[in-house]
C-alpha cells in the first residue's frame, strides 16, 4: 500500500485544534434559588395547563396537582398525550413554577392486607409515577395507607415492599416520592412521626422523603400552635425523620383541636392552630428555603377549602402575609370557585347531596339523618 507523503510545511490554524470541553452540569432549577416558595393544590380540569394558570393566578409560585382523577380507580392506564407534555412543561418553565408535586389518588392503599386491593394500589401508584415524570413533577405525595388488622410492624413492611414494587421499571431521575404523614383516623398509618420514618428507612434505596401536613400533625397531638410546642416539634421532627428530608409542607389550619385524630382542613388563621402559629413556622429559618439552615426549594403547599369564590386566593396572600414576603401578584377575582360553582353547591345542599368537582374544593356531606 502506497504511503501518504509526509507535508513538513503543513500550517494549521488555532482555531483548527479540537480541545475537548467540559460537559456543562444542568444547573438548579429556579425554585431552588432560596426564594420562598408558597402554592396551592390546583385543577386540571379541562387540560393540565389550566393547573399552571390557576396558581399563577392565584399568587403561588408552586403547586400540586392530581394527575388523574383521585377518587376513581382508572379501568385503562391513562397516560398524557406528548403534545400536552411538551406544552406542559414549557408553560411551567415559562411562568417560573416549582416544585411541582403530584398528590396520589386517595384510593390507594399500600398497607392493604388484601391481595386484589394491594395490586390495584400498587398498580395505580406506578401510572402515578409514570405520569409524573412524563410532567416533569419533583415530586409525588402519597398517604401510607391504612393496616386494617394487621399490626402497625406488619404494615409498614408492606407499605416499604407495595412502594419498591410500583417504583420498580420507573427511572425517577430527580423525581422523589414522598411519604405524607396523617391524623390517626381509623387504623391508618404515619400519624406518628416514628411510622414516618420507619417508611423512609426502608426505601433509602430509591431516596424517599417526607411531606409533612401541619392539620395532620396537630391533629396526631403534636402541638405547633404554641411558640414553645413548635420548638419541641421541630427538634422530634429532625431527630427523628431529619429536616433536610422534609422538602414540602402541607400547610392547613385544623377545625379538630390538638390531638383529634380526625383530618378536616380550615382556612388559614380560622382553625384551632390560628395565624399566629403559621406566622412562627413560615418565619422560622430551620423550615425555610434559604441557607444555611433551610432547605433550598422547600415548599409550602395550601390544601384548604374553597367554601366561597375566592377563598383559593385569600388563603394564598395570606400566607405571604404571615411570611413578610412580597409574593407574586394575584390576578384580581380569580377564583377556582365560580359563582355558578357556589350555585350548584347550595342546591345540592339543599337536597341532602355531596359537592366534590375535584380535590381543591369543598366536599359537602349529606346533611340527611340516617
């Protein structure tokens, strides 16, 4: 084979030579700047850009959706069209929102004794997690669930063993699932922070977190109302579960008094944990969003009821309110309760019927004596 001749007078240019760059690292999203983030659970009714829009509207820069309907069990799998992904997604980057959280269907019960019901909500809470990382969400909220006559030992490895099942073949990149503690009604698991936990230990592997409700928490018996009682809470909730394990709050005023075991959201500042409480916990640094001693990207995420046009806002501001922080500007009359919703809520009062359009409003329970 002939060789090439050698060329001694070859120049080369500087701009020629190839020196390999560095692969640049994505950096932080925006709601991870240290900035307060406050939100509201919003609807996706009608398409789920209507979520974003709603808690734009409404003064949040954060929010949590569901990503199908919670009360109903899906008969095929749902997913998300990729042209409401995509508008999704950039919608979401456009308007600056974050984190995003995905609250799982209520139906779920993970601690479920029963075969046929433990699949069902193993199978439901994997298309949950599907869904959200078509969405982009940072997180997915679910309740452990409740044991039934199993011990409270029993459950919880069948909660550990139901959540590794449904995570397994579903790549979570920085998605993370969070376990919500809850009131202690019934036999339902994670009202004592221990139970928490014990969860979160057990899926260490694919990095479980924590989402603390403040109802739930007064209702289970720990005192945040009080300035010395919070201090109390806060040092059991780092010893036991640890604060930078606690990315989102939900944060509702209770209509049950301390200790009640039972879970009813009030509006911020007219339940029995009052204004001044959330003002101490919005305002201490150890549950804030900036460092040293918060947690970049904590979020605050309202869960309160929409009794009247309106009250989706009111509760939003005031949040802001009690932190000293100029939130984003809520568009003025915006409610995810229209009028004609108020409307269709009293007639059914009337006649005895339940109003439940979706998670962010009101449940009316029959008023007919049985």
């Amino acid at each position: 084979m002939a060789e090439f001749p050698l060329i001694e007078n070859t120049k080369f240019e500087a701009d020629d030579e190839y020196i390999p760059q560095p692969v640049v690292e994505p950096g932080p999203p925006v709601w991870m700047d240290g900035s307060l983030r406050i939100g509201i659970h919003t609807s996706i009714s009608g398409s789920y850009l209507n979520a974003l829009e709603s808690a734009r509207k409404l003064g949040a820069n954060a929010l949590q959706i569901f990503s199908a309907s919670p009360r109903m069990w899906q008969t095929a799998n749902v997913r998300i069209p990729a042209s409401d992904v995509k508008a999704f997604r950039e919608r979401r980057v456009e308007l600056g929102l974050g984190p995003l959280v995905i609250h799982a269907n209520y139906l779920i019960n993970l601690a479920a004794s029963q075969p046929m019901l433990r699949t069902r909500s193993i199978q439901a809470f994997h298309e949950e997690l599907v869904r959200g990382r078509e969405l982009g969400a940072d997180f997915v909220v679910v309740h452990p669930g409740s044991r039934g006559e199993s011990s409270v030992e029993q459950a919880i490895a069948t909660i550990i063993e139901s959540v590794k099942q449904a995570a397994r073949r579903v790549p979570q990149e920085k998605m993370r699932i969070l376990i919500e503690n809850t009131a202690g009604m019934g036999t339902a698991v994670g009202s004592r922070l221990e139970e928490v936990a014990a969860i979160v230990r057990g899926l260490r592997e694919i990095k479980a977190a924590v989402c603390l409700d403040t109802a739930h928490l007064f209702a289970a018996g720990y005192d945040i109302k009080s300035e010395i009682g919070l201090e109390r809470a806060i040092e059991t909730i780092d010893r036991i579960i640890g604060l930078e394990n606690v990315p989102v709050f939900h944060v509702n005023d209770s209509k049950i008094p301390l200790g009640g075991r039972v879970d009813r959201h009030e509006h911020i500042g007219h339940g029995k944990i009052g204004a001044e409480a959330f003002e101490r916990i919005l305002r201490t640094a150890r549950l804030g969003s900036t460092a040293p001693l918060g947690l970049a990207g904590r979020a605050f995420l309202l869960e309160t009821p929409i009794d009247d046009p309106g009250d989706d806002r009111k509760n939003v501001a005031k949040l802001w309110e009690l932190a000293g922080v100029e939130g984003p500007g809520a568009e003025k009359g915006f409610s995810m309760m229209t009028a004609g919703m108020k409307k269709q809520k009293k007639e059914l009062e009337k006649k005895g019927k339940k109003f439940a359009s979706s998670r962010h409003l009101p449940a009316v329970k029959s008023t007919k004596k049985k």
